[in-house]
C-alpha cells in the first residue's frame, strides 16, 4: 500500500510539474505584464477603496437597497436623463427667455410699488374690507353693465334723427297719447325717484 501511495504522490507531482511547465510555456512576456498590471491596478483600488471610507458606506447602502431607496434614487436618475434628453436647445433657450421675462417683470412690479399694492392689500384682509369687496363685486359689474347699456342708449337716442312733431295742442297731444311716451316718462319718474332717495340715503 505505501508502494501504491509512493506512486500516486510521485505521479501527482510529475503532472504538477508538467503543469507548470506547459503555464510557463504559454505565458509570453505580454501576457505576464498585462497580468501584473491588472495585479497592480486591482490593489490599487482596493486601496483607493479603504482610504475613501467605502466600507463604512455598505451598511447604509444596504439598507438602502432593502428599503427600496436606492431603486427610487435610479428612477430618479432616469427621470432626470429623459427630462434632460427631451430639452432641445429651442426649448433651453425658451425656458430662459421665460425666466429672464419674469425676472424683469418682477423687478418692475418691485420698482413700481408693488410693495406698497401689497401692504394695502394686507390691511384690507385685515380689516375685512376685502371679503366684503369680494362679495360685492359680481352685484357692481352687473350694475356697471347697466350704466354701459344706459349710456349706449344715450348715445343712439343722440345719433337718431326724429321727425319734428306737429305744433300745437294738437301735436303735444299726440305725443302724450303716445305708448312709448308714457313709458318713457314712467321710466324717468321712477329714476328720479330713485335717485332722490339714494341722495337721501348718502
């Protein structure tokens, strides 16, 4: 048995030898520069590693990757590249256009007292007087488009030509006898009416 052991041992270290032999052979000058300087930058960056405080960062990212965080981070990023690879430079130069217009408008709201406009407006919300502008308001532009329509009618029944209407009792008669006479009196009457009791109230 320590025969066959002697043998086996014998043989092995022969193939080992073999072995070495044929490496030595395959192994040209290239190859074993190549293979020392992939040696060499490999250690270097396992020192650029250690120095750079790597291994106390792989907690935090591996809790980062348990959590989800680092994924969320990569959509992130890819939003980021898309947004970033769908600006062209038109729209660069538009969004700044934008921004630089808003800027000077800004700037002019400043310089024209728009701190003050603010300060005003301030009080009035502190008073109460600008809720109760607010709710005035739509009753005021109805009323505005009254005078508007007042005002138009003034300036047809300016611009029209009308006949000159017979002299005489007889004339003046007619006139009165006429609905859209009487209709327009009431209307004057029931306006100064009212006026005078707006005049009463002030």
């Amino acid at each position: 048995m320590m025969t066959e052991l002697k043998e086996s041992t014998d043989c092995s270290s022969a193939e080992a030898e073999h072995l070495v032999t044929a490496a030595r052979d395959a192994l040209s000058d290239e190859m074993v520069n190549r293979l020392a300087g992939f040696c060499s930058e490999g250690m270097d960056l396992v020192d650029r590693v250690q120095r750079s405080g790597l291994p106390q960062a792989l907690p935090v990212l591996a809790e980062m990757v348990d959590n989800g965080d680092l994924d969320r981070i990569f959509q992130l990023a890819r939003v980021y590249q898309s947004f970033q690879d769908a600006l062209s430079d038109e729209m660069v130069g538009r969004l700044a256009e934008t921004v630089g217009e808003g800027l000077s408008m800004l700037d002019r709201f400043n310089r024209g007292g728009g701190g003050r406009l603010l300060q005003m407006l301030e009080r009035l919300e502190a008073t109460g007087a600008l809720e109760r502008i607010l709710q005035s308001l739509p009753a005021l532009l109805d009323k505005l488009d009254r005078v508007v329509g007042l005002l138009n009618a003034l300036e047809v029944a300016s611009t029209v030509k009308q006949a000159p209407p017979g002299g005489g009792l007889g004339g003046l008669w007619n006139l009165m006898t006429q609905r859209e006479t009487q209709q327009a009196l009431q209307f004057l009457t029931t306006l100064s009416q009212q006026m005078r009791d707006e005049c009463a109230k002030g």
